[in-house]
C-alpha cells in the first residue's frame, strides 16, 4: 500500500536515532537520556564516551559511515554497551543494509530486553528498502507492543507501533497509538501525521488531509509532505477525486450564473426608471444614460450568450458523471439491476444526443409570411417610404403577410450584408389586425417599427437568436425522448438558465420597445400610438376569438371556408368576455419574462414626450385597406394557407368549390 510505504519511509529517521531535532517536546527527554548513557559510558571507558559523542554528533549531520565506524569503535572499548550497537544497526539500516541493521538489532536485544532496543529491531523488521514478510511484520507489532509495556511514556515506544499497526493492517492498535500519541505529543510532527493516516487507512480523506496539514505546519519536510498527501490522494476512489473538482467548477458556474441574474435584475429595474424620463432631445435615439445603458444590456446579452456556450461542456460532463455515478453505485451494493442500467444508458444518450442536435441547429431560410409585392401596392409602398424618411431610415425591402395579428420588423442577411448595410429589411403584418385600423394609428405603429432599424434593434442578434434556437432544439429533444425529468443535469440547466437568459434578453427588448415608442410619439404624437397599440391588442384578442369558433364552426357543421376574415356563422358569443379580456391586456403587469413593458406604461410615457408631432395625425380615419388593391384577394388566399396547415394536422374541411 503506497500510503504505508510513504509513513515509514517519512519516521525513519526519528524512530532511527531515538531522538531528533524536528520533536520539540520530546527533545528534552531526548537530552536528558543522552547525557544519562554517556555519563554511564564514560566511567566505564572515557576514550569511548568521547567516541560515543562523535559519533551522535555524525549521526545528527546525517553522515552515516562516519557514525557507523566511530559506534563500531565504541562497540570495541565497551562490548557490552547496547546502546552502541543499536545505533550501529541504526545506521546500517540508514545506509540500506536491512539484514545487518536486522542483526545488529537483534544482538542488542539479547544484551537487554529494553524498550529502546525493541524499538529498534521492530523498526529494522518494516523498514529498509526489502519488502518485509507477513512473519517480520507480525514481530515487529509484538515487539512494538512489549515497548510501549515497559515504558508506557516512551513517545518512539508509541510511534513505532503505529508504523507497526499499520504495516499489518491493525486498525484497532494504531487507533489506540494515535490517541497515546496526542496525549504524549500533541505538537510534535508525527503526531497529526499518523492521525491522517489512520483517518485516509478508514476512508476519511478529508480528515486525513486536514491532519496532515497540520504535521506540515508543524515542521514536516515538504518533500515528505508530498510524498504521502500523493499517496492519499491516489488512494481515494475516483468519484471522491472528481466530485470535489466538479463541486468546484459547479459552484464557480452557479456563481456566474447568479451573477448574470443579478445583473439583469438591476438593469431591467433600471431600464423601468429610464423609461418614465423625457429625453432631452425629441429622438428616439438612446441618449445619456439610455445609451449607456443599452450598450450595457449589449455587453451583458453577450456574456450570457457565451456563457451558454461554455456551460454546454460543464453538462455533457455533469450527464457522464451522473450516469457514470449510479453504475459505481451499482458496482458499490453489488448488484446490477439490467433494466434500470439500460434506461440509465438510454437516459444518457438521448442526452447528449439532444446536446448534440442543439449545437447544430440553424435559423430556417423560409419566408416569414406570405410575400407581397409592394411594386403592385403602390400605395403601400409610398406610405412605407413616407413612414421611414420622417424617421430618417432605410424603407422595407419587402412586406410579408401572416394569418394573425402580428406586427414586426426583422433583417434577414448574413453579417457582412448587416455590417454593409444591405441586409433586406422585412415588415411582417397580420391581416387580422387590420380590421377597423386607420390610416394616422398605423403610421405611428409604423413609426414604432422604423425605430427599432434606427435604433440598429434588428442587426447583431444572431447570437442570441441562436442560443435561444440552440436551447429549444434542446428541450424540444429531451422531452420528446423522455428526458425531460428533474433529475437530468441537462434539463435542469435548460430550466435554471432559460430563465436567467430570458430575463436578461427581454429586459433589453423592453428598453427597446421603450425608445421605439418615443420615435413613433415624437413623429406621429402621442395619440395616434396609443390608438394604434390600443387597437393592435384589441384585435389580438378578438381575432383570436373569431378564428377559433369559425374554424370550429366550419369543421364540425362541414361549412367551407372561403374567407375566414369575413366568415360568421353566427353573432360571437361572449362579447362582454372578450371586452374585459381586452381591458385586462391593456392593464396587465409584465413579469420578468416579458419582452414589452405593460401598455399602461407605455401609453403613460409617450404621453409625457412633449412632442412637436401634430394632432392631426391620431385623426386620420382613413382605413388602411384602402392602400390595398384587393382585399378579397388577400384574404382568400391567407384563408387557404390557414386551412391548408390544419389539414396538415388531421383537420378536415369541406371543400370550398361546394360553397
């Protein structure tokens, strides 16, 4: 066992010599029985007392043929002075010579059966570079134990039991010498020293490093300290190795994450005190704090962003670990219980797999919407160029036209056409927000839109766009293969920083939102913004509601649909319903998650914009249908896309040519 073999090899020399100058505390006692022997030598033979003193005082340099030959000559002059021959064995076994150390030690004994010459052969038995025997261990132990009988006291007495104890394995008896250890020397080296290896001998590693911390502090030479805190170290099984590696980095990780919260948190809260200032300047441009504070949500969208990308390692090894972790288990009680092993394994794949997947997801290439050439709009194309030079930006390339009520900008292009400034500009508009919408309203929601392009809103997402994509592939994947459970380390990451991401993310699409109201209060006035958002809400909930009981009316009755937006089985049920769930949007609180603040707020705000815009504007009742030049057209051709994806789906209707 290395850790053994490190311990003897670390008491050598204090167990050698009887006494050395690293045990404090037990160097008085050292002295005094120094003196004592020599002072007995010199009446028996003064020359060899003076022989007796140059060789202790080689053996304190550590030079051990000089010590060996002047205690030779001392075994001359005084042939029965044991003391002389011990510390000649002593030596032998310092230069490697165990069988001599072995028979010097034993020629000892047989002059005198005293704890020091025990001591002594029972170190010479389990050190030295030959492997000891099970029959040299087993005497080494017992002669251990006969010197701590005759001198209870004796610190090397104890010492040497404990390097006995543990060469055979004897729990029991190094405990009990530990614990006379620490009576006898509290402060000395070696006696936290063997407390760490009984505690690494018992599997408390921890403890173990502890108290070997403290021999080292107490003096114990670094090549020493090394030597067996390695073989400690070694000795731990593997998952008490990683374990506190992988709590190191989790907690690192944990840290930065809270970290990327708390960040968030503050700058959403600022953003909310930004909001309600008049700019200095009629612009809805960031300006002082704003812009310092937008290019803040920048840096630290994109530190989330990276994060996350870094984080994806950390959980590929989290899932291992965990696996790896409940097959050790498994190993540890014995049993291998198959079925659960392959659900384990099954578990593990779909994991990574999904990981996998996540990291090569790509935004897809197809239109947002059913395009509409603007070359035979032309009215639409004028108001769209007219919208945009108030602003003072770049118009939309291109219209496209969704089912519902949306309302969007976005730029599609790679980077290098975003940085040239050719990337193509796209206005997504719902038809079903157009209902009942007017001419001044829909230039100040335009106006809205152009802002964000001013403001650059739409150019550099693609990183966080695809973190976002990257993170839904990823749970998409995990449920659909059945591990999305509490206990993956991948699902709870998706869940923990999802959230920290859509908290920061959205905290600075609200700042957005924020300074593209001002460009559509300071362009087109308050009041044509607040009717134009009050009426995009309004439509969002009542259009949802007519879509849902025509297409269901349609479906059950076998009605054909040949225009969904002028489809009407029957009078809507629920109008008082659908006008509290209208007031209810309008005065909703937002939570941490949203993307737009509350349209309270934002009515509350624009109205505080002194503005220069004419209040003409929010009078303008001109219908926006009218820059269209057929709205049948449009409508019974979104009407068929609508029909068309829910067939995809298993819904059937009847055909429209029956209508």
């Amino acid at each position: 066992m290395g850790i053994r073999r490190s311990a003897c090899a670390a008491v050598a020399a204090f167990i050698v010599w009887g006494a050395g100058p690293a045990l404090s505390s037990v160097q008085s006692e050292a002295k005094d029985f120094e003196q004592r022997i020599t002072a007995e030598l010199r009446v028996e033979n003064p020359q060899a007392a003076d022989l007796f003193a140059r060789a202790n005082a080689a053996r304190d340099k550590e030079d051990h043929r000089q010590a060996l030959a002047l205690y030779a000559q001392v075994r001359e002059l005084a042939p029965r002075f044991d003391h002389a021959v011990r510390r000649q064995a002593m030596e032998e076994l310092a230069l490697g010579d165990r069988v001599k150390a072995i028979a010097l030690a034993r020629e000892a004994m047989a002059m005198r059966e005293t704890a020091e010459n025990m001591v002594a052969l029972s170190a010479a038995l389990v050190e030295g570079p030959a492997a000891s025997s099970d029959a040299d261990k087993q005497e080494a132990l017992q002669l251990a134990q006969r010197a701590t009988q005759l001198d209870p006291r004796a610190f090397h007495a104890h010492l040497t039991l404990a390097v006995a104890a543990l060469e055979n394995q004897d729990l029991i008896t190094l405990e009990k010498a530990v614990e006379r250890l620490e009576i006898l020397g509290p402060q000395e080296i070696m006696t936290p020293y063997f407390r760490g290896l009984l505690e690494a001998s018992r599997g408390n590693f921890s403890e173990a490093e502890t108290a070997l911390s403290k021999s080292r502090q107490l003096g114990l030479p670094e090549e020493q300290y090394r030597a067996i805190s390695d073989a400690v170290r070694q000795a731990r099984p593997w998952p008490q190795r990683v374990l506190p590696v992988l709590g190191w980095i989790v907690g690192g990780w944990a840290a930065g994450l809270l970290l990327l919260l708390a960040t968030g948190t503050l700058l959403s809260q600022a953003t909310m005190r930004a909001a309600g200032r008049v700019p200095a300047q009629p612009s809805g441009e960031a300006q002082g704090s704003d812009s310092f504070l937008r290019r803040l949500y920048r840096i630290v969208l994109w530190l989330s962003c990276a994060y996350y990308w870094v984080s994806l390692p950390l959980v590929v090894l989290a899932v291992l670990a965990a696996g790896g972790g409940m097959v050790y288990l498994f190993l540890w009680i014995g049993r291998i219980p198959i079925k659960l092993l392959v659900i384990v394994a099954i578990l593990v794949f779909v994991t990574l797999a999904s990981i996998v997947k996540s990291l090569f997801v790509r935004g897809g290439k197809e239109d947002p919407g059913l395009r509409l050439p603007l070359a035979s709009e032309p009215r639409l194309r004028d108001l769209l160029r007219e919208v945009a030079g108030r602003i003072g930006t770049r118009p939309v390339d291109n219209v496209y036209l969704t089912p519902g009520t949306d309302l969007a900008v976005m730029e599609r292009g790679g980077m290098l056409r975003q940085l040239r400034g050719k990337a193509e500009r796209c206005l997504i508009l719902g038809v079903g927000v157009l209902d009942g919408l007017k001419l001044g309203p829909f230039k100040a929601i335009l106006a809205h839109e152009y802002g964000h392009f001013s403001n650059q809103d739409t150019a550099g997402g693609g990183f966080a766009l695809a973190v976002r994509r990257s993170m839904l592939t990823m749970a998409g994947h995990l449920a659909a293969g059945g591990a999305a459970a509490w206990y993956n380390p991948a699902w709870l990451f998706f869940n923990g920083f999802y959230r920290v991401f859509l908290r920061i993310s959205q905290g600075a699409s609200r700042l957005q939102e924020v300074l593209a109201d001002r460009w559509a209060a300071f362009t087109y006035g308050a009041a044509a913004f607040e009717q134009g958002l009050r009426h995009v809400i309004e439509r969002s909930v009542f259009f949802d509601a007519h879509a849902n009981v025509a297409l269901n009316t349609a479906v059950n009755n076998r009605v054909p649909v040949a225009n969904l937006y002028r489809f009407d089985p029957a009078a809507l049920d629920g109008q008082a319903d659908l006008t509290y769930a209208v007031e209810q949007a309008l005065k909703r609180e937002p939570s941490p998650y949203d993307s737009h603040p509350s349209p309270e707020d934002r009515f509350r705000w624009v109205r505080a914009v002194a503005g220069s815009a004419s209040a003409a504007f929010a009078d303008d009742k001109t219908d926006v249908w009218s820059l269209f030049r057929d709205r049948d057209k449009i409508e019974q051709t979104l009407t068929r896309t609508v029909c068309d994806n829910l067939r995809s789906q298993g819904v059937e209707f009847a055909p429209a040519a029956t209508a």
